[in-house]
C-alpha cells in the first residue's frame, strides 16, 4: 500500500490526529464503529471508519456477523492512505481469516504507526466471534505488530489457554512481539477493577478504579480508542493508557439504559471530566 500523504487540509495548515478504525457495525449504537467514533471525537481526534463485519446484535448479545468482504476493505484502506495521514490504528472486530490477513498485511506495510488491537472474541451475552485457528492466526500475525493490546481477562485467557496466571500470559504474548498489553480487571473477581500496563523492557504499571454496578456494552471499544487517541496525539503509552482509562470510567459511570441489555456508555466529552487519572 502507499505511504501516507502530509498531515495537511486544504488550506495547508495542520489538521486533526486521525485514527484508522477497523471495527464491527453494532446496530445498537453502543459498541464497534460508532464508539470508536464517539470516542475519537470526544478525545480530539478524527475517525476514519472501516467496517470489518456488519452484526444482528442487540444490547444482550449478537445475534449473527457477517465478515464484509476483504476486497472492498482493501479499496477502502488504500484510498484512505493515499489521501490522508494516518496517526494511528486502531483493530477491533476480525471474524474471517481473510480479514485477519488484510489487517495483518496493512500494520506490516506501516509499522512507523502505533497499532491499538482490541481482541473482540465473544460479545458479552456469550456470542463466540472466532474459532480457535482464527484466534491462533490472531496471535501468531496480528499481536507481533501491535503497539498496545488491550484484552480483559477471559480475552487474555483465550489468547494463551496455556498459561496459568496473566503474568505469563502478558510475557508470552510480549515475546511474540507485542509492544505492551493493556490488561482490564473488569472480568475479575475483585471488589475494584485493577487494570494493569505490561512492558516488555520495565515493570508492569497498575491503576484501580472503582467498580461500577451493572455492566455495558462498548466499554473494550471505548478504552482502546482513546487509548488510540493518545497515541495518535504524542502521548506516552503510560500517559495515553492513564487518560483512557480515565476517559472510559467517566463514560461508564454517566451510562445509561437503552435497552433491556447492558447498558450503553455516555461518551460526551462533558462527562468524562477530568480526563486523567487520579486527578
């Protein structure tokens, strides 16, 4: 694919960090594209929007997806390339293998940009999105070429099944060349989410959060797009990983019920003030 064009608009001067969005369509409205969207746009930043897969799901569970079509997904990306710089990248959901070999294709072709990868592998009211050979392509081509992974628990556990504990899950995953992971504790059995940044080369970093009653839907996309905003404006990876944290609490603390399901996070940039944690 072409190299990105300067961060230019018409007038010459300076625009917007853009985000390269390779994400699911949720009809609801409440995870995939549009939270990437929202939260893009509520954190100072410019989505560029490309869905891998359209779903029938509701705020419970997915009732079916559909993998959009790998040849259409690659018109969409090198146009995008060949008119815009690209800050960042940022991975959602991947259902087929040969939306898996695109996306593996397009981080390879531009590692100078920091790649945000959010391991969608089953929704939240159980829908299981990749079968085991797509969740090992996952790990073997797509987490080499990632910057920041951001899995929960139960991700973390179906990426390295062998693993005992997610020390080792987090090192195994670093050796395969993952830059850092961004492991949540929403799906852990403790009374605060303890969420916790591992390095490669320094000591694993951790935060803790009150935990929220209730649970929703959109809260992975929500983390790992403003986490992709950081990093699209300059931030640090600790620095981007403590705002998005920051940004996705507020967020769900201010959610609100749209349905009979999860609820949906309010991503307004007027509720999640502030936007860094512990302030």
């Amino acid at each position: 694919m072409s190299r990105p064009v300067p961060d230019t608009g018409s007038t010459g001067q300076p625009g917007k960090p853009t985000v390269l969005c390779l994400s699911g369509l949720d009809p609801t409205g409440g995870a995939g594209i549009q939270a990437d969207i929202e939260t893009l746009f509520a954190c100072g930043c410019h989505c560029l929007p490309v869905i891998t897969s359209l779903t029938a799901q509701d705020t419970g569970n997915v009732l079916r997806s559909q993998a959009v079509a790998a040849d259409l997904l690659r018109a969409q990306i090198q146009a995008l390339f060949d008119d815009i710089r690209v800050h960042a990248i940022k991975i959602g959901l991947i259902d087929s293998i040969n939306t898996l070999n695109l996306v593996a294709e397009v981080i390879a072709d531009y590692p100078q940009i920091p790649v945000i990868a959010d391991p969608v592998l089953k929704a939240g009211g159980g829908f299981r999105f990749g079968s085991d050979e797509l969740i090992a392509a996952y790990c073997r081509r797509v987490v080499p070429g990632v910057t920041v992974l951001t899995p929960n628990t139960d991700e973390l556990n179906a990426l390295c099944p062998a693993e005992a504990d997610p020390n080792s899950a987090a090192t195994t995953l670093l050796a395969a060349g993952c830059r850092h992971i961004l492991l949540t504790g929403t799906h852990a059995q403790t009374t605060d989410v303890i969420n916790t940044l591992y390095h490669p080369d320094a000591p694993a970093e951790s935060w803790t959060w009150p935990r929220l009653a209730g649970s929703y839907h959109g809260s992975g996309c929500t983390l790992a797009s403003a986490l992709a905003a950081g990093l699209a404006q300059g931030m640090s990876v600790s620095e981007a990983a403590a705002n998005a944290q920051a940004f996705t609490w507020h967020a769900l603390q201010h959610g609100w019920q749209a349905g009979r399901g999860q609820a949906l996070p309010d991503r307004r940039p007027g509720n999640n003030q502030p936007n860094r944690a512990g302030d």
